[in-house]
C-alpha cells in the first residue's frame, strides 16, 4: 500500500470531469490492498468480514467519518460480520483519483 497515495486529499470534481483512464487506473489499483476488486474505471469495491455485527457497524462508522472529512461518499453495505465498499466518482462517472485516494485512507483503518 502507498503511504503516498494515502497522504493526499481528496479535490472536488464538477460535474463532466473526465473518469481515469485504464492505465492509470491500473497504476493507482496497484498501491491498494489487493481485496479491492476494480470495475474496469467504472468502480472500485471491497468486501470485508467481521466477527460480529458490532464490529461491522464501528467500521462502517468509521469510513463515513473519514469520507465526510474528505468529501469523497462510497456506498457503503453493512450486515452481521459484513460490510462493503464501493466508490466511484458520480460527477465523473466513473474512477477518479479520489476513489484510490479514499480506498488507500480506508486501507488504514
């Protein structure tokens, strides 16, 4: 994982910025823990195990958090022993640099 990639913030984007392209989307996947499965530049997602629901609320919680500080908002699921990630950027319409930026941050947790 890149502590680099992790260390930056996320921009805003308007609306009709450009989605990453594949090359770089590549690049950028490859500072992520490998749990993160991508979508070609359409989304990034990762499904973590807990062992109770408890401790899947605490996560979730606390990605919501780290997302409100960064301005970026995954999609976030959550069930007993369970919860997933997904990101993308709407105003993009796909993968941008924040996507790997916020999937580096939850890395960290």
């Amino acid at each position: 994982m890149s502590e680099e990639l992790a260390g930056r913030r996320c921009e805003a984007c308007a609306p009709g910025t450009p989605p990453i392209e594949q090359a770089r989307a590549v690049e950028l996947e490859a500072q992520l823990d490998p749990a993160w499965s991508r979508e070609g530049t359409v989304r990034l997602r990762r499904e973590l195990s807990f062992r109770n629901f408890r401790d899947a609320f605490g996560f979730v919680a606390r990605v919501a958090l780290l997302a409100e500080a960064e301005g970026h908002h995954p999609d976030l699921e959550l069930g007993w022993g369970r919860a997933a990630v997904a990101l993308t950027t709407h105003a993009a319409g796909g993968l941008t640099d924040n996507d790997f930026i916020l999937a580096a941050k939850i890395d960290r947790l």
